[in-house]
C-alpha cells in the first residue's frame, strides 16, 4: 500500500479550530492563515479598531481625532459669564434629536444638574444623556451626604475623571465637547469646557460645536469687558448678556451670505430653528432659570425675554445694590 510522501506541505488549520478562528479579529486570523515570511507595517485599521492606548505610527490617536471631529458635526452651544451672572445656550437641530431615544429627544439642548449648574453639549446625543444623567447623581449624592451644593469646580472635575477613565478603558471615547456653567456661593459664576480627552479648561466666554469659530469672533468682538465693581445685574445687564449670547449662536446656524440648506435666507432660517435653541441663566441668587427665545415678527429677528418672576428679583437685587450703596457712601 503506497504512502504518501513525508514532505507534502499542508496549507490549512484542523478544523477543530473554525469556531476559535470566528472569535478573533481579522487582523489576527489573516496573520494566522498568511504565509511566513517579512510582513510590512501593521494596516491603519489595526490603530482604529481597538483602545485609544495604541498610537498609529504618527504619534496619534486615531479614536480621539474621531471624537474631535464628531463634535462639530451636531449642534452648537455658547456661554459666557458677564458679573454676577452665566448664561448658556444651546442649538440641537433635528437630526441630532433622531440619535436619542423617543422619550428623550425633548430633553436635549440643556441639563439641569442641580440649582446652580447648567450644561449643555455638542457632539453624540446618547454620550451627552449620559454624561448629564452622571452630572446628576453627582449633585444629588452630594447634597443627600452633605447637605449642600456641589461646588461646580469639584462637578468639572468630577465628570472630567468620568470622561478620562471611559477613554482610558473603552474602545470609543465620549464624543461630546462639554460646557458647564454654575454660580457657587463663593466664588461666584463660572464657565467650564469637557472635551474628549478629560481635559479641563475655563473660560469667560466659550462657544463648541458646528461653526464655533465664527461665534468666538462675535463674542471676542461684542462682548463687553468687565469693569471694576460693575455687578452685571439688573434686568438691562441680563438683556444685554443674553443677546449677545444669542446673536453668537446664529451666528454659527446661518451662514456669512445669508443662506443655508436650500437657499433660505437668514430670517427665514432664524425663524425656522427657533423651537430647536435653548437659553437658560443662572448667578447670585438665581438658580436655574430658562429665558424665552422667540421670533419677533416687527423687528424680524430673534429675540430673548426674561420671565416676569426673574425680572422681579432682578429689580429687588438692584434695589438692594442702590440702598447699599447709598448706605455706605460718606455723607
């Protein structure tokens, strides 16, 4: 009975190992079942697959350049802090609320984390519900333990170690850029930035997401500069604030020439996304406090209108400002 020759070579793997060969990944089962001998460099894929830890041969890392990028691709949201007072707010269009659950598309925009802190977020819906709903165990926890609020630096960086160990310990980061804007007690309002990477950083006056560049030119150039003892409270200082906010965020909706998305032009546009912005303002004794954004059909733009139980505590806060310092002046 002939045998068959001893040096016959055998190309394939026993097929007891199909089922193992179906859990690895590609890259693994091609470099298994490929020939022996010099392979060249690893493929790109191989740096885009797994954890942010691995860096591709430039240096980078591929997973956080994608989060980056995919906080430009929804919405916007601006904030800036003007004396005793912080105002966020935030344009979610349509096709972001879609990427949400139905019972929680209304919801996006802004958070409420407690009385005090307001945050808003650019980038994937469900990262930004997820990332809120953290911000608000935090200051519940905090207030059941400690019977008080959360201060916000301690929130910012709280949510900042949440953001750093998910990227450190999942394949994909959080795709969301991160504004939180609160008031302590202390140290009076503030505004804080959350990007991708768990990087912290403060600002007066701060815009992320779809086209911020242009509404950091606008409020680098209409913002007005703090003076000294100058408070920024009263209904006009809120007006004045809010507007700007606001005048910033269209800016990052319409276009420079007017047109957008079918050739609509800037009041069109404007009135169109007027369901879809958000504002809310908060400072020394103001807690979370929305404010009306709606088309105002004589002017034809986009208006901001303070509540009418907001603006009485404002008047009472000046009142207050006036009566102290007519107290304290020398007679």
């Amino acid at each position: 009975m002939a045998r068959p020759p001893p040096s016959r070579r055998r190309d394939f793997l026993p097929l007891a190992l199909l089922p193992l060969l179906l859990l690895l990944p590609s890259t693994t089962t091609a470099s298994l079942t490929a020939p022996s001998g010099p392979t060249g460099p690893a493929p790109s894929v191989f740096y885009d697959a797994f954890s942010t830890r691995i860096y591709d041969p430039k240096g980078r890392v591929l997973q956080l350049e994608y989060a980056l990028e995919a906080t430009k691709k929804g919405g916007a949201a601006v904030g800036a802090v003007g004396g005793d007072l912080a105002v966020l707010a935030s344009w979610t269009p349509r096709a972001s609320r879609r990427q949400a659950p139905a019972a929680q598309q209304a919801a996006l925009g802004l958070w409420r984390g407690d009385a005090h802190v307001a945050l808003a977020g650019t980038g994937l819906a469900t990262d930004a519900l997820a990332l809120a709903e953290v911000a608000r165990r935090e200051c519940l926890a905090h207030r059941y333990v400690h019977d008080s609020p959360m201060r916000v630096g301690r929130l910012v960086t709280r949510l900042a170690q949440e953001v750093y160990d998910t990227e450190r310990h999942r394949i994909v980061p959080y795709a969301l850029n991160l504004l939180v804007a609160g008031c302590d007690s202390e140290g009076g309002p503030c505004l804080f930035k959350v990007g991708p990477a768990g990087v912290i950083e403060s600002f007066r006056a701060c815009a992320v997401g779809r086209r911020a560049e242009q509404a950091r030119a606008y409020l680098l150039g209409h913002l007005e500069e703090p003076h000294a003892g100058d408070s920024a409270a009263g209904h006009p200082g809120l007006r004045r604030l809010a507007t700007t906010v606001l005048r910033a965020l269209l800016s990052t909706i319409v276009e420079e020439d007017g047109r957008r998305d079918g050739g609509r032009d800037r009041e069109e546009e404007q009135e169109r996304v007027e369901e879809d912005i958000s504002m809310v303002v908060l400072g020394k004794g103001i807690s979370y406090t929305p404010l009306i954004v709606a088309w105002d059909p004589h002017r034809r733009r986009m208006e901001v209108r303070v509540p009418a139980a907001l603006a009485a505590i404002l008047e009472d806060q000046e009142r207050r400002r006036i009566d102290q310092e007519k107290a304290s002046a020398p007679r």
